[in-house]
C-alpha cells in the first residue's frame, strides 16, 4: 500500500514509469536548409526559402525523454525483468529534486509555398503533448516502483511540481524580406495559431514528506499537496471531442550575409543567423478541479486496499475544493542560432533553446535548455547531420546523426550515444515524409 499511495500522489509519475510520455524537437534536422516546414519548429522565417518553391507535408513525428536520475546502457535492457535487475543494470544518480521531462509532437498535412520572392506562407496542424516532474526525490521515485514492500523509508521534497499537457495546433504562417541588398538580407516573420486543448493533468507542493514504518505498519505525511485535472483526466483518459480553445503565437527574424566569393549560388549564403521567440501563449480550461490536500497525518495502512488517488485521499486527508478556471501555458522558449557553410554544401550550425517559462510558475510547460553544434552536408535531394548536443538535466553530451532523403527525413540526435554509452539519459527519433518542389539556384559569377 505504501508504494501505491505515493505513486498515485503524482498521478503524472505514471506516465514516466510507463515511458509514454514523449523536450526538444526535430534536433539536427530543423537547421537543413530544406526542411520545409519542420523548419518553422526553430524560427517561422524559415518560411522564406530561396531553395524551395513550395512544399506539401504529409506527416512527421517527434519523441523525446529525458532525465537526470537514471542513466541506461540499452545493451543490457534484454536483462531486464523487474526493477530490481532495472537498478542493477543502470547508473542511478538519486537526488532529492531530480528532474524527467518529455514530449510528443506531431505535425499532420500542410503547406508552404513562396507567393513571390519576397513574401511566403505557411499552414500547419500539429498535435503536441508535454510532460514535466520537477524536483522529485529519487528514493521517492524509487519507492513509488520497488516491488519490496516490507522496508521503512523516509521522504522529503520541496517545491515538487509536474503537468502533462495535450493540445492540438492549427498554424497560419507569414514571412517577408524587411531589408535585401547584395552584402545581406533580413526576414521577419509570425505564426499565429489557434490552439484546441485536449486537457491536462496538474500536481505541485511547496513541502512534501512521508516516512513508512514495517512496524506498525503506518505512514506519516507533512507537507501539503496541490492536484487538479481538466474533464476526461481524473482516469487518465483524454476527451478529443471536447477541446478548449486558445491562442498562440511563433514570433523570429533571420540575418543572412550573401556569399561573395567566385563559387557563390544564388540560393546561397555564407553567414545566417536568426533568433525568434517561440509558443507564446496557454489555453484556459473551465472548470478545472483543483484539490488541496493537507497532509499532516499518520495513517494506520492495516486493512487498507489498493484505491485511487481521489479514493485513498478522501478518505484520509481534509481538502478544500475549488473549481475555477485555470490556464495551462504553453512553453515559450528564446532560440538562437547561427549556421556558417565552409562550402554550398558543407555547413556548421550552433543553436540554442533557453525556456522562457520556469517550473515555479505552476501550471506550465518546458522545454529543456540546450546547446547544439551541427555539422552537415547538404545538397537538394540529400542532407546528412551529426547533432552534438548538451542538454539540460542529462549531464553529459549526446550525439546523434540525421538524414534526408528527398521526401523522407529521418534521425535521432542521441541514437549514437545510446549505442556507445553505459550511461544514457535521454533518447530521442524523428520521423517525417514531404513533397517537396525544390528552387534550383545558379551560380553568380559563371566562369
């Protein structure tokens, strides 16, 4: 029971533990000059693309996880068949505020296209999902999934919070061309979206505390809890018929310096770089259920069986409840990036992505903050990219590698860490398929 009651307190560690909440998005494969409309997922001027006329996107699918309270060497995951031999076969870093972070996104049929060489559009529909737990304490983790239940423990968390978020996008995308001379360009441009809500699920405590005792069999709590969950949540069920509706906002310019050497293209550069400011914006759910429990209580666990969170709570705890309207943001991230080509075919990029929200600011979604080098080659039917990247709470550097093939993108900016390492931390694929119609460049000068 005691391991029950725990993990139901933050119904959102379910969702870890199952590992089906899928930061970051398309790494690698964003920066490719012809990455069409994956592309506006770093910054919507993007949209502006002397080297394609049009794109049509089919589908395209991105997962991440990550954390920094396990590292995995997946070589020995086929010796894994109980938490006990998952702990013996992995590198565990217990803290008492480590973090697990995740999502899901998912882009469905759009377009882009130039309407002429200064102006372009843009339209997207995407599905996203984002979790994050800050602050859990590792033994409290460990406790939530041990299947031995017989030993006392003791718990404390501070300033524990988490969400899961599921929202759907539709995207309407402008650019223009603001200065354009022979030695540099500038564009600007905005996505403005309307978001539909699916729902979401919402736990925060500024103090958290339990100790388990074998003998007697009793569990002591401190601390409080705040739980909260949109229509469709309370059994982890997600209503897509019933979605609120929000606003959203993508806002970024890029610089490019034009190439002046003898071997310059007309679609080419040497130096670009662009900052934008991305997912502005939150959905608000009426009557969103919010529960604050007071947890200074022992509980006798005798005779006690296996009950939901609502459930065991009620019965135990005293709670004052409210039903208010409550807004879930959407997280607003700074991105900048700076791409310099050796040649018309080989590049070298540095991006950033910094969150603008903070965990504090209970309910909101993050990104993790990152930094990520990306050596490519590129040329129109085909782009190859090996992503360095460190990312936030993993604690060491991930490295992956990328490919597109004319319609097919596909790739993974950590799979080569996770082959090589004993101790990853996070994994990540993307998948995508477009139509794209290319924009042949020329050369300048002709000899």
């Amino acid at each position: 029971m005691k391991y029950r009651f725990l993990f139901l307190i933050f119904l959102l560690s379910g969702f870890l533990i199952n590992r089906s909440g899928f930061s970051q998005t398309l790494i690698g494969a964003q920066i490719d000059n012809r990455a069409g409309i994956k592309g506006l997922t770093l910054n919507p001027a993007n949209v502006i693309n002397p080297r394609l006329k049009a794109e049509i996107h089919l589908f395209s699918a991105s997962a991440y996880v990550g954390n920094d309270y396990i590292g995995l060497n997946l070589g020995d995951l086929n010796q894994v068949n109980d938490f006990r031999s998952f702990q013996e076969n992995s590198n565990i870093n217990s803290k008492p505020d480590n973090n697990f972070v995740g999502n899901l996104d998912i882009f469905r049929p759009g377009f882009q296209f130039n309407i002429d060489p200064k102006n372009s559009l843009a339209l997207t529909t995407r599905f996203r999902t984002f979790f994050n737990l800050n602050n859990v304490g590792g033994e409290f983790f460990e406790s939530i999934v041990a299947e031995d239940e017989s030993s006392s423990y003791e718990v404390l968390m501070r300033d524990l919070s988490g969400i899961l978020h599921v929202w759907g996008e539709l995207g309407l995308t402008y650019g223009r061309v603001l200065l354009e001379n022979s030695n540099y360009s500038l564009k600007g441009a905005a996505t403005f979206k309307y978001l539909a809500g699916a729902g979401g699920v919402i736990g925060s405590s500024n103090l958290l505390g339990a100790i388990y005792l074998e003998t007697p069999n009793s569990l002591t709590t401190r601390g409080n809890l705040d739980y909260g969950y949109s229509n469709g949540f309370e059994s982890g069920e997600v209503d897509l018929g019933d979605f609120q509706s929000g606003f959203g906002m993508d806002i970024g310019f890029i610089f490019e310096l034009q190439d002046q050497t003898k071997n310059a293209y007309s679609d080419g550069y040497k130096f670009k770089a662009g900052v934008s400011i991305m997912d502005i914006g939150g959905i608000k759910y009426p009557q969103f259920g919010r529960w604050n429990y007071d947890l200074d209580k022992t509980v006798d666990l005798d005779g006690i069986e296996e009950t939901t969170i609502r459930e065991f709570l009620e019965q135990n705890y005293v709670s004052a409840v409210n039903e208010r309207d409550t807004r879930l943001a959407i997280p607003t991230s700074l991105q900048i990036f700076a791409d310099y080509a050796l040649s018309n075919r080989f590049y070298i990029s540095a991006h950033g992505s910094y969150s603008l929200r903070k965990h504090q600011e209970v309910p909101v979604s993050q990104i993790v903050n990152s930094i990520v080098i990306t050596p490519r080659m590129e040329t129109g039917w085909f782009s190859l990219y090996s992503p360095i990247s460190y990312r936030q709470f993993e604690g060491g550097i991930s490295w992956g590698v990328g490919l597109r093939l004319g319609p097919v993108t596909i790739g993974s900016a950590s799979i080569l860490t996770n082959l090589l390492s004993k101790n990853s931390r996070s994994t990540d694929a993307y998948f995508g398929v477009q139509i794209p119609i290319y924009k042949k460049g020329s050369r300048i000068n002709q000899p």
